[in-house]
C-alpha cells in the first residue's frame, strides 16, 4: 500500500467527516464520498485503514452500558 495514498484517504476522510458534524453534507452522502475517496485511493474494502463502525467509540459493546450498578 502506498502511504501517499493512505494519507490522502484519510485527510479527505477528516474532511468529509467535518462537513457531516456540521450538517452540511447527510449520512448518505457521507458514505459515497468515502466510497469514492477509498476507490480513489486504492483502500481495498476490508483494509484495516477503511473507515469503519468498530473504531467509533460510541458504538462500541464496551461503552454500551455506562450504568453502574
């Protein structure tokens, strides 16, 4: 994998990810946008570089349940 490629994914990404925080862009939008960006940049779909729902933190098991008890 060429890292000039992983940066440009990834700062593209960042950038992509600022606009659906501030609403200017939905959801749907968001996923073409990475879609396209990944193909751009040759990030094979199960590449561990992908943006994914595993490395958000909020949707993670082990924030799940923040009750104690």
């Amino acid at each position: 994998m060429n890292m000039d490629n992983l940066n440009r994914y990834v700062n593209g990404i960042k950038v992509m990810e600022t606009m659906f925080i501030r609403n200017i862009i939905d959801e749907e939008d968001f996923i073409k946008a990475e879609t396209h960006l990944a193909k751009k940049h040759c990030i094979k779909p199960n590449s561990i570089f992908k943006l994914n729902d595993l490395i958000i933190e909020a949707k993670r098991v082990i924030y799940g349940n923040t009750k104690k008890e």
